[in-house]
C-alpha cells in the first residue's frame, strides 16, 4: 500500500506543473479534493435559490430551483418544467457554475494541457498565471481556455479568466474575468463563499459587476443513488436541436 501511495504521488507530480500542485495545496490538496464524491451547494437568488448536487467521478448532476429541475443522468440532460418558466439553456447551464465554484480543483481534470499565462496585472498587482486548454472532444466545448492566476506569495488562486465556445464551435479570444477573493473552509478543503465577475475591456479589467455568493456547501464521500440523478416521469429530454 505505501509502494502504490508513492506511486501515485509521483505520477501526480509528473502530470501536473509545480506551480498548480502548490495551488491545490494552498486550497487544500487535490488528493483531499479526489476524496470526495458528491458535492452540494445553493445559490441564493431571492426567490429563486437553486441548490446544485453533483456526483464528482461521473460528473452526473441534479440542478433543483422552484417549479424546475434540471440534470444529467449520464446519458441524457432533462428539464422537468411544466409551466414552461425556464428560459435558459440546460446543456450550456450544466455543471457550469459547479465548474466555477470547484476552482482550481476541476482543472486537475483528464484531458487537460497546461502552458505557462502570460501574467496579470491588475491595480499594480502582477499574478502569475496558468493556461489550460483541453484536448478535442473533452466535454462540451473542448475550445474553451481558462487562464487561473494565483497569489504569487500564498499561491492561493485570485482570479480567472474564460473563453466561452459553446454553440459557436471555435475558439474566441474574448476573456471573461472571474474575482477569486472569498473563501471558506470546507472539510479541509478551501472553496469559494463567492465569486465576482468583472467588467473588462480590450483585455483590461474593470470594475465588479456581478457576484454570485455559495451557501449550505455539502461535501461528501457517499454517493447517491442512481434514482437521484434518473430522468423524472415529468422530465423533458434535451438535445441541441431542443434547448
């Protein structure tokens, strides 16, 4: 068991660059991170919370808010909203707030290829970055780039910057800016109690405009039963030619 332990602590260290490993150990450590198995939370929105549960091995997912729910059962995204009130789309919405609300430990996901950022100044500040891109066919938009910068003394993550691909099918070179400044312990692990989006132009940061805040964060290492996630009898089945 200790050989097999050294073993994986070396192909963790090889697969991974120095850098990101002390960003997941800043938050944590990703083996704590890989421990767990279900993972929870809500996103209070005045009368319209949504609590979010995903199953982190197969990334199975259940989005319930009042009057809708919405998942993915492995197979198949399902919406159930018999009074037709949801207006956004169920295959772009999933787990993409679970994508930014599990920085920086989904960027230790297969699939992905790290390349050093150009760094980040922001009011006098420098970060240093990572850019992370994925190989063809991860997920949904396998283009999508995500650029984490850290704090380069805490080796904390700060800030992140994203390109969005969906639909379009190619690659963009318009970085939206997420703020990473508020944190919370969470079984040993160090999550987000919120995040902010910020105004940007030509590249430039600019002023807060939008935070969206975590509560009654559930960690796990129990996984659900698979009728959790099941497609309810009252469910729609969601394809790309019916968002």
């Amino acid at each position: 068991m200790v050989e097999e332990s050294e073993r994986e602590t070396e192909t963790t260290a090889q697969r991974y660059p120095e850098t990101l490993l002390k960003v997941f150990a800043a938050h944590g450590g990703l083996e704590s991170w890989k421990d767990k198995r279900v993972l929870s939370f809500t996103i209070p929105k005045l009368d319209k919370p949504e609590t979010h549960t995903i199953d982190l091995f197969s990334r199975h997912e259940k989005i319930e808010m009042p009057e809708v729910t919405m998942g993915y059962d492995g197979k198949e995204f399902w919406l159930a909203d018999e009074k037709r009130s949801y207006k956004g789309d169920p295959i772009f919405y999933h787990n993409l707030m679970f994508y930014f609300y599990s920085m920086p430990f989904v960027l230790g996901d297969d699939g992905i290829k790290y390349d050093i950022a150009e760094e980040l100044v922001f009011e006098g500040k420098s970060y240093p970055g990572i850019k992370i891109s994925y190989e063809s066919g991860v997920g949904i938009s396998s283009k999508d780039e995500y650029f984490l910068y850290y704090n380069p003394e805490t080796f904390q993550m700060e800030w992140l910057g994203y390109t969005v691909t969906y639909r379009s099918g190619e690659k963009s070179d318009n970085i939206k800016w997420i703020r990473y400044n508020d944190w919370m312990e969470v079984d040993d692990l160090i999550l987000p109690k919120s995040i902010t989006w910020h105004a940007y132009e030509d590249s430039q940061i600019k002023e807060p405009k939008n935070t969206v805040s975590f509560e009654n964060v559930v960690l796990s290492e129990m996984a659900k039963p698979k009728t959790f996630f099941a497609i309810p009898e009252n469910a729609q089945v969601i394809n790309e030619k019916n968002p």
